[in-house]
C-alpha cells in the first residue's frame, strides 16, 4: 500500500509528518498531477498537520512553482472537457467545489475553444439520441436534456443542438 493509504482501516504506525518530510511528500504528489491548494490542505489535515505549519507549506510549494492555482484551474479545464466531456457549467461547479476563485474559474474555461465546445455538444446528443430507446419524442427530448444537463452543458445550447438533430432526422 502506498504511503499515503491506510492498512485496513488502521494508520500508518507514522502518522505525523515532519514540516521537511511533508513538503517532500506534496512535492511528490503535486509532481504527477497539477494540484490545488485545497487538495493539499486535505492531504495535510490527513496527516495530522494543521495550524500555521499548513501555511508556511503551502507558502514554500507555491514560491517553488509545485502548486499554482491558475495553472491547475486552465489544466482542470482542459482536462475535464477533452477526457471527460464535461460542460462548462459542471466544470466551473467543480472548481468552485475545490475553492478555486471565480476569475481563476474563468480563465480555466477560457481554456475551451467555442467551435470544439459545440461540436462535443453536439457529438455527445448525437450519441445519447441514437443510443435512447425510448419512442415518444417529447420523453426522449427530455431524457437526451436531462443528460446532456448533468453534464453540464448549458440549456439554451442543448435545445439549439437537438433541434438541429431532430430536423436533420426528419430530412
């Protein structure tokens, strides 16, 4: 197991760290993946840091360039609506979820080209259409929406893009 699980339900026989031992861990684990300051607040909490310990850490990985809260919210972003498919409402919902700031959430869904955001809309109600069985047309609208929404993706756009699904299939 890793040094940061738990052994079934039990800690680790170490669990506090020292200042320089978790620094060294948080470098590692902001190494593999961007980070925000709120992930690594819980890590710490996890291990028994707390108080002005916590800042002074979180001071030194951010002047070292390990966390960077801009750089995690433009990377978020990108990451969630390439891989995932996310919306920008559900994405923009994330980021505020890990603390990020508004003006950081906005720069990260700057990130996101408009012409690919409608496209992957347009991709992803194409082939929740096509694999919904349902026969009413007005139950399958709502159930492609509905879908479409939790991924957040804006109503306006949906209903703009299953229209234009629904007139091409009726061509």
């Amino acid at each position: 197991m890793s040094s940061w699980g738990r052994n079934n339900g039990e800690q680790s026989p170490k669990k506090n760290w020292s200042l320089e031992e978790a620094r060294g861990k948080l470098e590692t684990y902001c190494s593999y993946q961007e980070r925000c300051v709120w992930e690594l607040r819980r890590k710490l909490f996890e291990k028994g840091i707390q108080g002005p310990a916590v800042e002074t850490i979180l001071a030194e990985l951010e002047a070292s360039g390990f966390v960077d809260e801009e750089r995690f919210a433009r990377s978020y972003a990108r990451g969630k609506f390439r891989i995932k498919r996310w919306g920008k409402g559900r994405i923009s919902q994330e980021l505020k979820l890990r603390q990020i700031s508004s003006a950081l959430i906005q720069l990260g869904l700057s990130e996101i080209d408009g012409d690919e955001y409608f496209a992957t809309l347009d991709r992803e109600a194409e082939k929740k259409w096509e694999k919904t069985k349902e026969k009413d047309a007005y139950k399958k609208n709502y159930l492609v929406t509905h879908y479409l929404m939790s991924k957040g993706f804006e109503q306006d756009l949906i209903q703009e893009a299953l229209s234009a699904l629904v007139s091409n299939e009726n061509r």
